[in-house]
C-alpha cells in the first residue's frame, strides 16, 4: 500500500507538470518545432548528468549499459519518447492543442488495453463501466474534429506503448537512472536532427532573445522531472491505473487550448469532454473503495519481496 500511495503521488506528479507544457511552449513559439526536440533532448542530458553525478549513480548507469537486454529496452522507449515529443511539439506550435489533448485523452485507452490484453490485468465492473463512458466521449470528440486525428493517433500510440515498456522494466532502473540511459542513447539522434536544420534553415533557439535562450535551457528540468516522476510511478502502479492517471494531462491541456488559444470547440467536443469527467469520477470512487478495502500494511521489518538493486 505504502508503494501504491507513492506510485499514485508519483503519477499525479508527472501528469500534472506535463499538462503545464502547453503553456511553456507557448512562450517559445519562435523557435522551429523540429528545433525544439533535440535542444530538449540535449539539456536533458546536461540535467540528468549533473542530478546522477550529485547522487552517485553512475555505476548503476554503467551496470544497465553493459546489460544488453535493458539497454535494448531502454533503447526502445527512448525512440518511442523521441517521437511523442516530437509530434507533440508540432501539435502544440501549429495551435493544435485540442488535437493534442484528444490524443491524451486517447492514451489511457491504449495503456489500459495494454495492461488487460497483454498483461492480463483485471478491471472491477466500475472500471470498466468508466473505460466505456470515457471510450464513447472520446468517440464523440473524434467525430466532431472533422478530419482524421493524425497528431492525436500518434501521440496515444507512442506514449502508450512507451508506458507499457516502462512497466516491463519494473524496479530494475529507477527513474532517475533509466532517463538518463534514454537520454545517452537518443543523445546521437538530436544531434543529427540539429546538424540537419543548421545546414537548411539554421538554428534560432539562441538569437531570438535572452528570455527565449533561457526557456530553451530551462527545457531540460521541464523535461527530466516529469519523466522521472513517471518512471517511479510505472515501476509502483499497475498498467490499468497508470492509464488512468493518464487523464490528468489532457485535460489541463484542453483547457489550456480552449480558454486560452481559443481553439473553437463544438458541442460533440463538450460531450466529450463531460463523459470524460464522469468517467474519471468513476475511477476515483473505484480507488477509494479499492484503498479502504486494502489490508494493513506490513510492520517494518518483514519485507517479503526481493530487494530492488536500484
């Protein structure tokens, strides 16, 4: 119970602060999408290098690269973040931002039937009645978009399968660790990414002005913590209740596009939006009754699992 909470506040976390990107990439529209990715990246690793340097971690970085099936996992996740990032970006700076929330929205639903399908998870009747109720508003939110969902498809896909690799790794990287392997291996892709747009369209991160420079850097923190947030939370929670907590970026980013960007929305975008609601205030009286039926947590001492070596 104990590693549940924690996962849960985790997960919270790291939703909570992805539902804010919409609005730090607002304040950086002058730079290219396609440029943003691999500064993203890039920072990222400066992050993380100097947050495994304080906390001594290298020898575990160095212990997961010599394993060749989790450098091979990790390798996998890096690329399928790589690419969430990158259609996310352009989702957000070509003022798609509803486009984007529906593909949030969409994720749980590929996490969720992940973990039933794949991982024989079970769902209790209430969750279930709540993945219906939030299938058929997000249903009713396609339709309305009136054109294929190019950004919101993709965004679902990749950040779904990314969760269910995540989950696969379990407690044998922590967060922390695994960001920074991710980010070693994805390091050589941003690099040529960048090398490319200077060739053709030149970079402009650091000479539209100092505030933009800063942002861009700051791009690093606003990256790292979510993310290692989010691997804590996978390594505690099951894949189902991930996906749940999944809801809580699309929806600060669909408020975000609507009072905000002022992105129109119709009323099957409003039926969506309520069904979604409802769905989530089925998923927590769910929670809360899962919680309370718990049994106690163990008294120190009497671990029964196997001791994380991470």
């Amino acid at each position: 119970m104990r590693e549940s909470r924690a996962g849960f506040a985790y997960g919270v976390g790291a939703y909570a602060l992805w539902g804010l990107l919409p609005v730090y990439f607002g304040l950086i529209m002058q730079v290219g999408p396609f440029e943003i990715v691999p500064w993203r990246v890039l920072f990222t690793l400066v992050f993380c290098g100097i947050a495994i340097s304080l906390v001594r971690r290298w020898g575990d970085v160095a212990r997961v690269l010599r394993n060749r099936r989790l450098t091979l996992t990790l390798l996998l996740s890096a690329l399928l973040l790589y690419g969430n990032w990158q259609i996310f970006v352009v989702g957000v700076m070509s003022e798609r931002v509803l486009e984007t929330s529906l593909g949030y929205f969409m994720n749980p639903f590929v996490t969720v039937l992940i973990g039933v399908f794949v991982r024989k998870e079970k769902l209790s009747r209430l969750q279930w009645i709540a993945v219906c109720v939030a299938g058929a508003g997000v249903l009713a939110v396609t339709l309305g978009y009136g054109r294929f969902p190019t950004i919101a498809i993709g965004l679902a896909l990749t950040f779904g399968v990314y969760g269910a690799v995540h989950k696969e790794l379990g407690s044998q990287v922590s967060g922390l660790t695994g960001l920074t392997v991710e980010t070693v291996l994805t390091a050589p892709f941003a690099l040529v990414q960048a090398v490319v747009l200077q060739l053709t369209v030149g970079l402009s991160a650091f000479s539209v002005s100092p505030t933009v420079s800063v942002l861009v850097m700051l791009g690093g923190v606003m990256t790292a913590v979510p993310l290692i947030l989010f691997g804590e939370a996978a390594a505690r929670l099951k894949l189902s209740t991930l996906g749940f907590l999944q809801f809580i970026t699309p929806i600060m980013s669909f408020l975000y596009g609507y009072f905000i960007a002022g992105e129109e929305m119709s009323q099957a975008r409003w039926f969506g939006f309520i069904a979604v609601w409802l769905a989530l205030t089925l998923l927590v009286t769910e929670l809360v009754r899962q919680v309370r039926k718990a049994p106690p947590e163990q008294p120190p001492g009497l671990h029964t699992g196997p001791i994380p070596l991470d």
